[in-house]
C-alpha cells in the first residue's frame, strides 16, 4: 500500500520523544493563552474556545487526518500517530492527500490563532489593561512558533511531505 505513495525517503522513520513534549506544550500553550484571550472579552466564549480547541485538534482531526498517515501508529512530530491508533481504526494513506482533514485544517487553525487575537484587541480598546498586553504578547509569539518554526522544521523531517498539501516544505 505505502510503495504506491510518493514518500520523502529521508524522512525520519518516528521523531524525537523531546520534540513530542515541547511541541505539545507549545500547543497546549497556545490554547490557554488562547482561552485567557477570549476570557477577556468573555468568560463563556474562553471556555468554549479552549474546548473546542482540544476536541477539534486532539479529538476530530486526529480521526479524519492522522488515521490516513504514515505515521499511524508511529510518533510523528507531535507523537498524534500514536494518539490516534489508540482511537480509530487505520485509514487509507493513498486518500491522505484528499481527506476533508487536510482541507479544513488550515483555516481551523487560522481561526485559532486569529479568533483569540481579535477579541483580546477588542477587549483592549473596550478596557485596558497590561495582563491583556502580557497575554497578547506570549499568544503572538507561541502562535508565531508553532505555526513558523516549529512547523517548518517538523515538515522538513517528514515522510508525508512530498503528498501533503499542508507541508511548510516542498
């Protein structure tokens, strides 16, 4: 089944456990700055933020995008192969390119990242105050991490990242 899919051959075969931890508490990070963000502007909207963060991220994508990757049972960047073969059954990776996953996960993750940013800055001209200035800052740069850096560097080791839409490398 794999031989018929275009694979980054030098792609590592599992990556590092330390990567793992410090690139899923960049994103746990990220959602409880997130949440603190929309707090601000509403407590009710903070904690349905930080809900549907964990549902959608570690819960929903880990079903229609990971069950269909070669790192399916395997750690990926982020150790989700693994997570997702102790929830769902194995996909297809020949359909891993077109899965709805792949195709609504950008913009879920722009909302995440935008939606927080958005109503802090409108919390901000409503009150002002530092600790909002604070949790603007730390949510810019974590953001900033995960999506650029971290991203980049993760795309760059993958198998995956010849076929996937998503790659921050080619």
């Amino acid at each position: 089944m794999i031989s018929k899919v275009d694979l980054y051959e030098d792609g590592l075969e599992e990556y590092p456990q330390s990567g793992v931890v410090v690139g899923n508490a960049a994103m746990i990070l990220w959602f409880v700055l997130g949440a603190i963000a929309c707090w601000f502007f509403n407590p009710w909207i903070g904690l349905i933020y930080l809900i549907a963060a964990f549902i959608i991220v570690y819960i929903i994508f880990k079903k229609i995008v990971c069950t269909n990757c070669y790192y399916y049972g395997k750690r990926c960047h982020l150790g989700w192969g693994i997570l997702s073969s102790k929830m769902f059954n194995k996909g297809d990776i020949k359909l891993f390119q077109t899965s709805i996953g792949l195709k609504v996960a950008a913009p879920t993750y722009g909302l995440l990242m935008i939606v927080p940013i958005l109503l802090i800055l409108i919390s901000m001209y409503q009150d002002f105050d530092y600790y909002k200035v604070i949790v603007l800052v730390l949510l810019i740069i974590v953001t900033g991490y995960s999506a650029g850096a971290e991203r980049k560097k993760a795309c760059g080791n993958c198998k995956m990242r010849k076929i996937c839409p998503g790659s921050a490398v080619k």
